[in-house]
C-alpha cells in the first residue's frame, strides 16, 4: 500500500467546483481540494470544510 503524506489543503477556485462535487468523508458539498503526495505521484481527493479540517488536524499529530 502507497503511504500518502498531507502535501496542502486548498479553497475550489470556481464556484462551477462548488456545485460539481461532493466530500468523500460525508457526502456534503465538498469546498477544499486536498493533496497528498506519494511515491512519485499527487492524488486529489475533494473535501467539505469539516472533513478537510478534520484531516489537517490528524496530520499536525
């Protein structure tokens, strides 16, 4: 399995984003676009403003 580490928690740049896509933690509207770097590649996974809060707060441990 590929470890991913926390690379940056961003804001969508468009509201076309914000009505496109939905968090995958809880289903909700998602607002943030969080990268994680791995072995030679970025994943980009979409976040409501709780999961993604969630997620750099477990990171900073």
């Amino acid at each position: 399995m590929l470890e991913k580490k926390l690379k940056s928690i961003e804001p969508f740049t468009s509201n076309a984003e914000k009505n496109s896509r939905f968090c995958i933690g809880c289903g909700e509207p998602a607002t943030k676009l969080v990268k994680y770097s791995t072995e030679g590649a970025i994943i980009v996974e979409k976040y409501c403003d709780k999961c993604a809060k969630a997620i750099e707060d477990s990171s900073s441990n």
